[in-house]
C-alpha cells in the first residue's frame, strides 16, 4: 500500500505535465516572448489616459481563454492541413510587423508600440499550432481581447475624439459655473478656460480643460473593460453591443461629473485639492462605479454575467489522433518563437509616445537650436524658411550648414535644413521627392539607409545646375519645450565640395540590425528607381550618412538640446 501510493504520488506530476502541456506551450511560447513589452506597458497601467487601460487587455483575455476552453463537447480530431493554412498568414503578419514595417516607419514604428501589434497574431499562430483550429474558434473571444492590448488604435481613436470631446465638456463646465453661480471668469476666445476671480490679485489661477480632462480616457478605457465583460455575459449580440454602448455613454457622463466637482473643489478648498487629489482619484472611484452600475443593469438589457467556467473537457486536453501529433509543426514554431523574441528585444530601445510620460529622447530647448555643433566642424544659422503655408501656422523652417575648419579653401560644406510642425501627415504631403519635382529636376535615385537608434534616412540623387547633388533626410518626434512635435532633418552637398568623412562606414556598421536592413531591402527593391552606381556621389553619399549618424548620436547621448555655442550660431 505505502509502496503503491509513493509510486503514485511520483507519477502524479508527469500524469499533470501530460494534461496539460498544451496549455504550458501556448503560454510559454505565444506570451513569452512578449513580456519585455508587456511589462513595459505595465507602467501605464490606470494612467490617466486611455492607454493606461490597455495593459487589462491581455488578464482578460486569460480569463476569456479559461472561461471559453471548458466544454462538454466531443473531442475533435485534428486538422493540420487547415492549421497550417490558417497560421501561414498569421505568421507573415507577425514577422512582418517586427521585422520588415520598422524602415518605412522608422523610429515612429516603435514609439507606437507597433511591436504589441504583433501579439495577437502570434499568439493564434501558437494556439492553432498546438490546440488546432477547432478550439481556436472555441475561445475566440481571448484573441479577439489580445487585439486590444496594442495601444496605438486607442490613440488614434482618442486623437479624433479629443476635440469634440473638450468642446462638450467645457460647454457643460460653463453651463454649470453659471447655475451654480461659481467664481470663473470666462474668455469667448479661450472656451475650454476658466479663470478664477475669489483671490487676491495675482493669486487667481486658470484651469484648462483639456486631453485628460476631455472624457477620452473613461470612455475608452471602458471600451477595453466592458468589451471583456460583455464577452463574459450570455445573451443576444445586439444587446450586448448596445449594453456595451450604453456604458461608453454613462462613462462619458461620469467625466462631466469630474469636471463639474473638480470646478467646485478648486474654489471651495484649493486648486492644489482640485488638481492633485479630485482629478485623478474621482476619476478612478467614478469609473469603477460606472462598471459597478453597469454590471447591474444587465439583466435590464437581457444579458446574464456567466464567468464561471462549465464544462468537463478542456481546449488544450489530448484529443483524438493524439499519437500522431503534429512534432513537426512545434518544433517550427518554437523556432520561430525565438526570431519573435528577437524583434520584440529590439523593440524595447526605444522610448513610448502617446502617454505625456514617455516623452521622445530628442527634446530641444526650441526649433532654432534643434541642430547641435559637431566639432570640428562649425554650425552656421544661414535663415528662416517661411513656409508656414506648407506646414502649419506653429511649423518653423531653417537653414544651417557646416563647413570644415579649413573651409572654403578646399574644405567641405554640408547644408542643413530643418523643418519642425506639430502636424506630422504635412512632412508626408511636401516630401523633399516632391520638391525635387515641384522644381523640375529629375529625382534619379531614392535609397533607405540606417542612421542607428530605429531611425531609417532616405538619400535622393538628383542634378542642380548640372552639378551631381545628393541629400539625405529622416523624420522623427522630438519634445519642444514640452510639446511632442515633429522635425525633418535633411543635410546636403554636390559633387563639388564632396563631403567625405573617414570612418563613414564604421560609424554606420553598430547600427544596422536585422530588422532594418530587411525593411530597407524592401523598400529599396519596391521603390522603382534606378540604383545610380556611377560613383559619382559616392564620396557625397558617405560623407552624409556620416554626419547623420553623428548627429543623431549626439543628439540621442546628450539628449537633444544643441550645445550653448550652437544656440548662440542660431540667434
């Protein structure tokens, strides 16, 4: 008996590891390569931002996962065949999100988390791999929750919603400062102000209702959570949907309570008391309360909270055929795992943005001192470019250049020009390719190279007054006094002052990971022009890339900000 029950107790793990082995795979290889990701995205967790509701995204999809995989029905047998056809799509989305998208995107590729992008994808190529197509369908709601997990259509979304947001909630602040006859002074041109006028002169202070205060972060942060609970619920999918609806309301309304008690607070106590505690705890208590309230009134929409998982059988249990299991198509995956890894390792270089915390490494202290001096060259402001109409109305254009110290007898000269605007879709609507063509020259040749730290440069041969000319130009987010903007950086020369610098090439060989030179291969392959291997530019051409490599190291490793001699030069 002693003997028996020992070899029992022995044979017990093995018997567990048997059971459940799938369920430890689809983990292991479709979660974990992504945690660097994940835990990076943990520290937004409940910001007050929409995206700080992402990272709930991937424990209810757990959950969704175990609540879907318990089932009474059959068994099914597998089917490789469909499988592998449906993983084979899956598995070129997720490598080429991590691998090929990051040249034409560049460093904006990562500060969007584009690598989260890739999760969803992956994770269903794991679990068709190892559960097979008929329990993927089964817990489709887990996948379906990953897709969330990835911050950038949030942020796009609340970029959209923003604006009209603010408007409706400044309009109910000021309805509501008028009802409850508080002390707010209102500007007609300034709608979203509101002064306050009880204080001593020169005491009196300004809330803005802005981002934070728009509604954005609830409304859509119960997007992520109600969607979860709604997946969790029994009932018609018409109801569901306007249940879900109807949360995105009440969690919008529940916003305007904030702001209208915020209002109140700053002039009945403090603004400190209205600013450090109401605005991000109400915020918190309200919209745990609109799920609360939410949850109740489902069975006024006809829906039933069902989280509890039913079923004998599980998703990832043996199933019929099991001695002829797929070993093949695992191992592949595993190995594939470990090139998903390596793209999502890639990914955690670089800073995030979209939180108003996790600003971009570039940050100047303004448009004219974006370029820095590079000894021994000397940096020179030339002049402003007015092209306000181009760019927008806050966009600031310059003209710099560099000359060696024994310039002009016999030294080179690479010119500068910067344009910086908030508005990014304008620097893809004026590219230096359309302006090479707005000025009837011929663009004979458009190449990407690396520049290092995720950011992909585009070098454009063209003829300017029959002198061969070539410039090379990247776009990238830099942080202007705060504000998150957009610049373009693009130097130039000709054939004839060439701007030869020793060591182009090893500057250029730390920077040159797996994952650009696949992108830039492809863009170079699918751009239609011509190579131009005359060596005519050649000199020209390294000459560039090494004063981009400098300068964008320099700017990384000191943080952007031009250095005070350079400052001076742009005054």
């Amino acid at each position: 008996m002693t003997t028996a029950a020992a070899g029992s107790d022995r044979a017990a793990p093995l018997a567990l590891l048997h059971r459940h082995w799938r369920l430890l795979a689809v983990i292991a290889l479709g979660l974990g390569p992504f945690v660097p990701s994940i835990l990076a995205m943990s520290d937004f967790a409940l910001s007050d931002n929409a995206v700080g509701f992402t990272p709930v995204a991937i424990p209810a999809a757990a959950y969704l996962f175990w609540l879907r995989s318990h089932h009474d029905g059959e068994a099914s047998a597998r089917d490789v065949f469909t499988d592998v056809f449906l993983m084979a799509p899956l598995l070129a989305a997720a490598f080429f999100i991590l691998f090929v998208t990051p040249s034409s995107l560049s460093w904006y590729f990562w500060l969007y988390r584009m690598d989260l992008a890739a999760l969803a994808p992956w994770a269903t190529v794991v679990a068709l791999a190892f559960l097979g197509y008929q329990q993927v369908i089964r817990t489709w709601p887990a996948w379906l929750m990953l897709v969330f997990a990835w911050p950038y259509p949030v942020m796009r979304v609340q970029a959209l919603l923003t604006d009209p947001f603010v408007d409706v909630t400044a309009a109910t602040g000021r309805a509501m400062v008028d009802f409850l006859r508080l002390p707010y002074e209102m500007n007609p041109l300034s709608p979203a102000a509101f002064t306050s006028t009880h204080l001593a002169e020169g005491e009196n202070f300004t809330l803005i209702v802005g981002q934070l205060c728009s509604g954005t972060a609830a409304t859509l942060g119960f997007l992520t959570v109600g969607l979860a609970l709604a997946l969790m619920s029994r009932g018609a999918p018409e109801r569901r949907l306007l249940w879900l609806a109807a949360g995105l309301g009440l969690a919008f309304l529940s916003n305007l309570l904030r702001v209208v008690v915020l209002l109140t607070v700053a002039t009945s106590v403090s603004r400190g008391a209205a600013v450090d505690v109401v605005h991000p705890i109400l915020g918190l208590v309200l919209f745990a309360l609109v799920v609360l309230l939410m949850l109740l009134a489902l069975p006024l929409f006809g829906l039933r909270f069902d989280p509890a998982p039913r079923g004998r059988r599980l998703a990832w249990a043996p199933g019929r055929g099991r001695g002829r299991a797929p070993v093949a198509l695992w191992a592949l995956v595993a190995v594939a795992s470990l090139g998903i890894g390596l793209g999502v390792a890639q990914a955690q270089r670089f800073d995030f943005l979209g939180t108003g915390e996790g600003a971009p490494t570039i940050s100047v202290a303004s448009e004219r001192t974006i370029i820095p001096q590079m000894a021994p060259w000397t940096l020179t402001h030339e002049t402003e470019i007015s092209w306000t109409d181009l760019f927008g109305r806050t966009s600031r254009g310059d003209a710099f250049s560099y000359h060696e110290p024994d310039w002009p007898d016999g030294g080179a000269v690479i010119g500068v020009q910067t344009i910086v605007t908030d508005d990014k879709s304008t620097l893809e609507r004026y590219t230096l390719e359309q302006c090479i063509d707005f000025h009837r020259r011929d663009l004979e040749a458009r190449r990407a190279v690396d520049l290092g730290y995720g950011v992909t440069g585009y070098i454009l041969h063209h003829t300017y007054q029959d002198i061969p000319a070539a410039m090379l130009y990247w776009v990238f987010p830099v942080n202007v006094e705060g504000e998150i903007r957009h610049a373009r950086i693009a130097l130039y020369g000709d054939a004839a002052e060439p701007t030869t610098l020793p060591g182009a090439e090893a500057a250029t060989a730390g920077h040159s990971p797996l994952t650009s030179r696949m992108g830039q291969a492809l863009e170079n392959a699918m751009d239609g022009l011509p190579a131009l291997d005359d060596g005519v530019r050649d000199d020209i051409d390294r000459g560039l890339v090494a004063m981009a490599v400098r300068l964008l190291d320099t700017m990384v490793t000191t943080g952007g900000p031009a250095a005070p001699d350079a400052a001076a030069a742009a005054r």
